[in-house]
C-alpha cells in the first residue's frame, strides 16, 4: 500500500535511504553508499507539503518512499528508494505511478528525474518505466541548477543524466 508520509515516518525514510545506498558498494562507488541521507528537517518539507509518499508493508512500516517536488513545471523525483529487502516486486514504479497521478491532477507536464547513466537500477530501469534521456537543451533552469548542485557534491565522478517522462 502507498500512503503520503507521516511525520513519525521520516526517521525510516533515512534508513531506507541508507540501506539502498550500500548497494552502490558493489558497484566501486562507496561515496554513493557513503553519501550523507539527509535529514529529518529535510524530508519534513517533502511531507507538510503533501510531496513525499511511502510504501509500507502489512504492518504499515515504511519499505520504500518517494519525494518529489515542482520544477519547471514538471514534478520532479528528488528522491525515490526501496530497502533492498523488498527490491524487485515493484514498489519504485508504483511509487512513480502515484507521483504521475498526482503531478497529472495538479497538470504538470512530465515527470523528470537525475540519476546515474550506467547503474542497473537507475537509467535503465527508468527507461523500462517510459523515461528518456534529455538532451541538454532541454533542460530547464531548475534541473540544470538541480545538476550543478550534484557535481558540486562529486556526483559527477560517474556519469549521470537528466531524464524525462511526459504526462
């Protein structure tokens, strides 16, 4: 089941994020793991505005989350994780399937999203979920700033793209 986060939910949000990250050890990329998660103040911004939404199992613990937020006139990932534990039975796609519906109701145009061109389970999966690379044109201020941020925290030590998924 998918439900917006709760406050008391943000600190597990954080776990997640960790837990999801050291995936990226097997993959020589231990700044990724290593990469700070955030914080709860963060994510509270997400969730009082209404932008960041969980995944939960039977007992309504978070497994993954997803929060996003409006660029460009487009509703963009900030950040979308699943404990590896409960990896591949969908959650992420269902995650941005709930972001589509709500970035639709508010008529945003696309989704769009940052993230790793060669990670299994970033551009390619993305793609298998209807998005596309966007060239550099195409970029708006808000992503481009959104990029320059991230190679100024070193994420661009592997090479990352900025991808699009129309509504």
């Amino acid at each position: 089941m998918i439900r917006l986060a709760r406050p008391d939910d943000l600190p597990t949000l954080i776990d997640i994020e960790r837990e999801a990250g050291s995936l990226f050890r097997a993959l020589d990329m231990a700044a990724i793991a290593d990469d700070d998660p955030g914080s709860v103040a963060e994510l509270a911004v997400y969730q009082s505005d209404g932008r960041a939404w969980v995944s939960v199992d039977d007992a309504d613990r978070p497994v993954a989350y997803l929060v996003a937020e409006v660029l460009d006139g487009h509703a963009h990932v900030e950040q979308v994780s699943v404990r590896p534990s409960h990896a591949r039975r969908g959650l992420g796609s269902a995650l941005i399937e709930t972001l589509a519906e709500w970035a639709a109701a508010r008529e945003l145009r696309a989704l769009t999203l940052t993230t790793f061109a060669a990670v299994p389970w970033n551009a390619p999966y993305y793609k298998r979920l209807g998005f596309r690379v966007l060239a550099d044109v195409e970029i708006g201020d808000g992503l481009r700033a959104i990029r320059r941020a991230e190679a100024a925290r070193g994420l661009d030590a592997w090479p990352r793209v900025a991808m699009v998924r129309p509504l």
